[in-house]
C-alpha cells in the first residue's frame, strides 16, 4: 500500500487513548523486523531514519529506497520518517524521495532561531503534503533538554506549536536518548499538562530507556508517538552476540543476522502491544 501519512494515524491514537510506534532503521534487517512486528501485532508503524544514519551510510537513497520497498509491500500502514533532521537540505531531500514525515531538529539554535527555521520547514513540507515534527530545547542524551531535571513548560510548548504549524511536538518530559537500562523516571503529571495545553500530539523521544508499565501510563496521561530506538539495538545485538559466542567459526553473516531480525520483530510486536494498553 502507499506510504502512510502519520496525521490521521496520530490523531486517531490520541482521541482513543492509544500509543502508535515509532522505530528507528539503520540496516535492511533492522526494517525488516520492524515491518514483520507491526503486520504481526496488526498495527500502523512509523519506521525512522535518522540524520546519524544517513551519515553511517553517507547517503539517504539507499536505504531510504529499502526502506520505502518495504513499507509499500506491507499489510499495514507505514509511516516513512525522518528524525531527528538538523540539516535542513536533508529534510528538502526527504521530501524529494517520498517520506510523507519529518522531523526538523532546530534544538542545537537559540529559540527565536528554533522557531523561525521550523515555520519555514512547516511551510515548504506542508506544501508538499508532508507531516512535520520538531523539538522544543533538545531531547537528553544529547547534551540537552533530556537532561536530569530539563522539563518543557506547557505554556510554551503550545506558543511553540503556534508559532511554528507544526503537526506534532517532542517534549522533555524526563527522558532521555541512548538509554541502556530502562530506568527512567517520567513526570507524568507534567505529559497530563501538556496534553491539556498543546493542541497537537506529543512525542517521547528517548523511550528506550521507561519500563513497560511506566510506557503504558504515560500513553494513558497523554502520550502519542513513542521512539524507541536503542532498546531494539540492544535486542538485536544481544542475539548476534550469543550467536557468534556459541560459535566461533561461523562466517555466514545470515547466521547470525537472520536470528536476531526475528528477535527484533518479536521485540517490536510486544512494545507495539505495550502502548496499545495491552502489556505481555
């Protein structure tokens, strides 16, 4: 089916109270699994490739090309998402190769500067029918608003969304990027908050590292696209580790790859679950 665009699909999860996935992609066996959880958990996915990697790989085309063959050959709708995009020509790109989402990172500029080059991305993506995501500070874990004790403030995050047009907001909520231990402590009076204040659905950037059950509640306060990034690497690599320590000799990458692919997608079937309410 076509590329999914993520605005109905968002706005549906926030009226009924719902979670919708958001994982990101750096390799062909990391799309694949995540397009096999979401067919076999039955549910929207938006698959994300961010600017590091595109850097990894030095060009966006290829995998974007992969990623997209596998989007349109689903039994779901997918959303194809670029995150965390600072480079404002690679969100012109983005656009250009049939992404029907993006996220501008404007987090690293002053805020006047933030908001002003957001309305612009707002203004080009939106012309060509594309969904915009942004950040108001920085997300943690990149030396920023995800730090310990960094909140985003209500009454600014709807200014923000004023001020800017954009179709979702990520929001520091006491998350942070790259976690590998999932431990962290969400202010959830503070998602209830900024549900209330902010017109447009919230994103949780640095997910990985919340609990189930933590994940679930804050969809309930007010949550609506979870990115969960480094718990899949984490899963994926633990089995290619195993893998290659139960045998030393084994060359066929497949082997190894094939395995955990399987073990992601399982991994992404049960978070997919977890934020629709049902925890396994």
């Amino acid at each position: 089916m076509p590329l999914a665009d993520p605005r109905p699909i968002l706005a549906a999860a926030r009226l009924r109270g719902y979670g919708v996935g958001a994982f990101n992609t750096t390799l062909l066996e990391h799309a694949e699994a995540l397009v096999a959880g979401a067919e076999a958990a039955g549910a929207p996915l938006i698959m994300q490739i961010s600017e590091n990697a595109v850097r990894y790989h030095g060009s966006l085309r290829p995998l974007a090309a992969a990623a997209r063959a596998l989007a349109e050959a689903a039994t779901v709708p997918v959303v194809l998402h670029l995150d965390h995009a600072e480079d404002v020509a690679l969100v012109r790109e983005a656009v250009g190769l049939g992404f029907t989402s993006v996220m501008y990172d404007g987090s690293k500029l002053d805020d006047r500067r933030n908001r002003a080059v957001t309305r612009e991305v707002v203004a080009f993506c939106h012309a060509a029918g594309i969904a915009v995501e942004a950040e108001l500070g920085e997300v943690g874990g990149k030396d920023g608003v995800h730090a310990p004790g960094v909140r985003t403030d209500p009454a600014d995050a709807a200014r923000f969304v004023a001020d800017t047009g954009v179709d979702s907001l990520a929001v520091a909520v006491g998350t942070s990027h790259a976690m590998a231990t999932r431990d962290a402590v969400i202010d959830l009076d503070l998602v209830a908050a900024l549900a209330a204040a902010v017109p447009v659905p919230l994103v949780l950037h640095g997910s990985s590292g919340v609990d189930d059950a933590t994940l679930a509640r804050a969809v309930t306060a007010g949550m609506t696209k979870v990115n969960i990034a480094t718990h899949l690497n984490k899963c994926f690599t633990n089995v290619v580790r195993a893998r290659l320590e139960s045998d030393p000799k084994v060359m066929d990458a497949r082997k190894y790859v094939a395995p955990a692919r399987d073990a992601m997608a399982t991994e992404v079937t049960r978070l997919i679950r977890v934020l629709s309410g049902a925890l396994v």
